[in-house]
C-alpha cells in the first residue's frame, strides 16, 4: 500500500467517530495481518501528526483532530 493511500485510509476512518484507538489496534483494523505496512503505517501516522490531522491522547491514543477539543494549526 502507499504512504498516500494508507493516510487517507487513517483519516477517514478516523474522522467518522469520536473514538481513539491505539496505535496497534489502528494497525490491525486497517492493515490486518500484513506485517510488510508496518513502517508504511508509522511513516503515514507521523505525517498526518505533522500535518494536524491527527493527535496523540495522554493515554497514547490516536484520534482525529475534529474531536480532540484542540485547534488545527
């Protein structure tokens, strides 16, 4: 899979529900059981970090920006 396809993957999944997942849990609901995306999958979570689209809870979780409380920017 692509870096650019596996972000969009992340984001929209994200963007439907208030729900935070764990990094791993992310990875098997997307991703399944293909170990080869593993670093794909970082790489396209740290990018969308960088870009504000996403953000890490103090638990560790991933979730998107619009239901972080936080202001993209």
């Amino acid at each position: 899979m692509e870096l650019t396809e596996l972000k969009e993957q992340i984001k929209d999944f994200l963007n439907k529900e208030d729900l935070s997942y764990k990094p791993y849990e992310l990875y098997e609901i997307l991703c399944g059981d293909e170990t080869n995306e593993y670093d794909i999958f970082y790489k396209a979570l740290g990018a969308l970090e960088k870009e504000g689209e996403i953000v890490y809870t103090k638990k560790g979780k991933i979730m998107a920006v619009k239901f972080s409380g936080t202001i993209k920017g």
